[in-house]
C-alpha cells in the first residue's frame, strides 16, 4: 500500500517530513522510491493533502474502568449536591433489580453541602450506591452499600470519613475507597467485555493505537484482555501494569517485564505514594496528605523490581510525595540503570522547583495528563496557591531534558488523545508551562514508545517501524495553533490493517 499525496509527519529529525509513505504487511516499508513502485501491484490511497501521523498513545488509562464507565450515572461537571442528585434519581430508571447503582465524575470541593450518605439514601432508598469520585480517590456510598461491609472499611493507607457522631458519613478515601470497590462492587466479565468492545472503537475513531492500562486492580483485567485478543478483537497495542504487590509471585514464576505478544504485554509495576489534590489527600512538603508509601518502602520495591526486571511507575501528586520517589529511584540508580529498566513518575503535579531537573538526571520518564492543567486550575489555585511555580511544569520538564509521556488518565479524563494535545499547547494557565505542537505529538507518540521498549520500532514513521499510524484531515504543523481544536482523525491504522474508516475519503 502506498499513502501518497498528502505531508507524513515522521517524528525523526532526520528526515521530518515525508510527500508519500509505503506499507508493506505490518511495516512501513519507506517513503516512495523505485523499491516500494516495483512492489506487485501496490493499492495507492490518495490523502488529499492530509496529514499522516504515528498512531496515538494514551500513556496512561484505565480502560476497563472507563469503558464501563461510558455506561454508568456521569456527574462531571455537577455544580452542586443538588445537581449531582437529580443526575443520580434519573440514573435510578431502567436500573435492574438486585443492581448496584454505579457511576463516577463527582468533585465536591465547590459544593456548599458535602455528600453523605443520608442525601444518597433520600434518592436511592434501599438500591445499593457506589459513585467514584473524579480523582477515582473518593467513593460515596450509602447505606445499602455500607451495610455490605458490615463496619470494615477502614485499611492501611485508606480514610474513613466520620460525622461528629463518630459514624461513617459514606465516603471513603484511598485504599479503603479501593478496597470496598474491588471487594463489593463487583461488574462481570460479560458486562466488562461488551464495554471494552465499545470502548475499542471509541478510541479507534480518535487515532489511538496503543494504551499503557493502570487497570491492574483486578485479577481478570489481563483475562479480559486475552479474551479479546483471542477473539482478534483487539485493536490497540496494551502496555499493562500489575500491581507492586504481585511481585514476589511474579519473580517466583519467572515472569519479567515484557511477557506477552504484539498486542498485548505486560509491563511495569504500579505503585502508589500518596493521594490525590481533588481529595486533599496529595502528600506535600507542609505536613499534609496521606502517604500511602515511604520512600523506604518504594526503595526496596525499585530493588525488588530491577533483581525481577521489572520497571515501576510511582503515582505522585504532592511535592513531597514526588521527592520521596526521585528519592527512592536516586537511591537505588545503580542497581536499575545498568538494566536499562524505564520507571516513570505518574501525574508529577506538584513539584519543588529543585526537583524539575532530578527527572532527566536519574533517566527517569514523567507521565502527565496535558489535559489536567486547565482541568485543575481552581483547585491548585485554591490548595497550592504558594506552590504553582512547579504545579503541571511540563514545559520546564521537558526543557529540562526529561522524558515526557502524555495520557489522558481517563476516566478521569476523556480518552482522547487529540484533546490532550490542543490542552498542552492552548495552555492560558501559566502559559510558559504550554509546550509546542512537535513536544506535545511527540509525547503522545515518541515517548511512550521508549516506555516500553518500542523505540526503535513504534512511535515514528520510519522504514522497519510498525504501521501504526493516524490520518488527519489537515497538516497540525501548518495551522495556526488556535486551529489546533479543529483537526479531525480521519482514520486509524494498526499494523498495516485499518481499525477506523479505511480509505477512499470523500
């Protein structure tokens, strides 16, 4: 197949901008020459002065979750209780008898009442209630659903919210929201299957070729993703996490990093530190957060990981509780960096100034969300007024030399890759943290290729390199940046095959 008339936007320096590209089987072949014409009767797709992409890589989702999620009571943007209520009654219609009520979105910080459990009963009666909050730190939960636990919530590194009664007020935060959601609230694998289906041709339509998945809480998640995969179903490249805690059962087992196919591998371990800024529970330098791990503990993991070859990625969202990580991957440096192991920093929103730079000189990648910035403003305006100086520095990290990955943490955010990119380069909070359309691309592409060991095959458009590719329908490097919102994915490719409206165009 040869892809001519249009600009191929390589992502290698060397060569940036390429007129035609060629295919042949699952790779890219090369730009067209005498070799790729005399290829036995190549179908030519004309692009129409479109622009072809490497195929989008959200860096960080949790899929199975935000699949389901699609299905479920959404309260983004809830203004108040009272919205995020009436939202909830509607949800109530149609519910199955014996079925949970579930749905996620919810961010109390501006409510003028708080959720508890008696406004949730008013609404939902004796229909068991579980909604995520949209950090996915917090649970709210009512009665019905409370008494399943019959008083066990509280776990290490998990907080029970109580009234001035001493009773629960039906929200949970951390390990224990987590807990009780893994122990209770519990969804099948039909249910997840046919969600995962839908959710794999959402993202098709949105140029994504390949996920790192932070689903890794449940013990089905990898079945689910074999189910599908054996059913040739599967449309992504999926770079899954397992939970630090497996590791000791892993390394028993022989398993590394990197165990599985084309479609789908194993990867990194995931760890937590502390909690979230939605949740008040982000772990900073002034005392305050919950601190899920020490850098104590995390050591020993790194070391742990890197004797099992294993990279970690460390969710960090407080100034100290990234310190403790840079801490944690400097103490141990020599023992991983010999292995040539990827770790990674997840979400880095909150950083002392003098720690920006410890990201490039320890090798260690910075995974953000381009789009948190704008999503968070008011938030970290309010939590860390005295701190944004290294709140969402992606600008001064990347300038810094850092590696910097870009995913949307959906379903925080919406999986669209797309959106994340415009949301980094159209920053007008804090702009001088804005990064340019090439930065932004490349972090959707380049970077989380090198993640997984992928760069010398995934993430550019290069002959030997995988044809996973996006064609948009105009050329984001020749638009002014306000144009930016109005570029559409015109198609999707993996592996020489199209996952979304394959050619002619219109």
């Amino acid at each position: 197949m040869i892809l001519e008339n249009g600009a191929v936007r390589t992502l290698d320096p060397a060569l940036p901008l390429a007129r035609a590209l060629a295919i042949a089987g699952d790779r890219i072949a090369g730009g067209v020459g005498t070799h790729e014409t005399a290829l036995a009767s190549p179908d030519v797709v004309d692009l129409g002065g479109r622009c072809v992409l490497p195929g989008f890589t959200d860096s960080h989702v949790h899929f199975p979750s935000w699949a389901v999620a699609q299905r479920q009571v959404r309260l983004e943007g809830a203004a108040s209780l009272e919205e995020a209520l009436a939202r909830i009654r509607d949800g109530l219609a149609g519910l199955p008898a014996g079925r949970w009520l579930r749905g996620q979105g919810w961010r109390s910080a501006d409510w003028a009442e708080q959720p508890t459990k008696e406004a949730l009963d008013a609404v939902t009666g004796d229909v068991p209630a579980a909604l995520l909050a949209k950090d996915y730190h917090s649970l709210w939960l009512n009665s019905a659903a409370l008494a399943r636990a019959d008083g066990d919530l509280l776990v290490p590194g998990g907080v029970v919210e109580r009234d001035e009664r001493g009773e629960p007020t039906g929200v949970l935060r951390e390990e224990s929201a987590w807990r009780f959601k893994e122990r209770y609230v519990v969804t099948g694998d039909d249910e997840y299957l046919d969600a995962m289906r839908d959710g794999l041709r959402l993202v098709a339509s949105r140029g994504v070729t390949a996920i790192h998945d932070k689903d890794s809480w449940l013990p089905s998640i990898p079945r689910l993703w074999q189910t599908l995969e054996g059913l040739g179903q599967l449309s992504v490249r999926v770079w899954q996490s397992a939970p630090h805690e497996q590791l000791d059962r892993l390394a028993a087992l022989g398993i590394e990093s990197g165990l599985g196919g084309d479609r789908l591998r194993l990867g990194y371990l995931k760890v937590f530190m502390d909690g979230t800024l939605g949740s008040g529970t982000a772990l900073m330098l002034d005392g305050s957060g919950v601190e899920i791990t020490t850098r104590e503990t995390l050591a020993d993991i790194v070391r742990r990981g890197a004797a099992a070859g294993w990279p970690v990625a460390v969710h960090a969202i407080g100034d100290l509780a990234n310190r403790n990580a840079l801490d944690a991957f400097e103490e141990t440096h020599a023992e991983w960096e010999p292995l040539g192991l990827r770790h990674r920093i997840e979400h880095a929103q909150c950083l002392a100034p003098e720690d920006v730079p410890r990201f490039a000189a320890l090798g260690v990648a910075a995974s953000v969300q381009f789009s948190h910035a704008p999503s968070d403003r008011e938030l970290a305006e309010r939590f860390w007024p005295d701190k944004l100086d290294g709140a969402y520095a992606f600008r001064s990290l990347i300038d810094s030399g850092a590696r910097v990955a870009n995913g949307s943490d959906a379903p925080i955010e919406e999986l669209d890759p797309w959106a994340g990119i415009c949301a980094g380069v159209l920053r007008d909070w804090r702009p001088e943290q804005a990064v340019t359309v090439e930065q932004a691309i490349a972090a959707t592409t380049v970077v989380p290729a090198w993640l997984t060991g992928d760069g010398r095959r995934r993430g550019k458009l290069l002959p030997g390199y995988l044809a996973d590719l996006v064609v948009l329908d105009r050329d984001p490097f020749a638009i002014p940046p306000e144009e930016l919102p109005e570029v559409q994915v015109v198609a999707t490719m993996v592996g020489g095959r199209w996952t979304h409206n394959p050619p002619p165009w219109g």
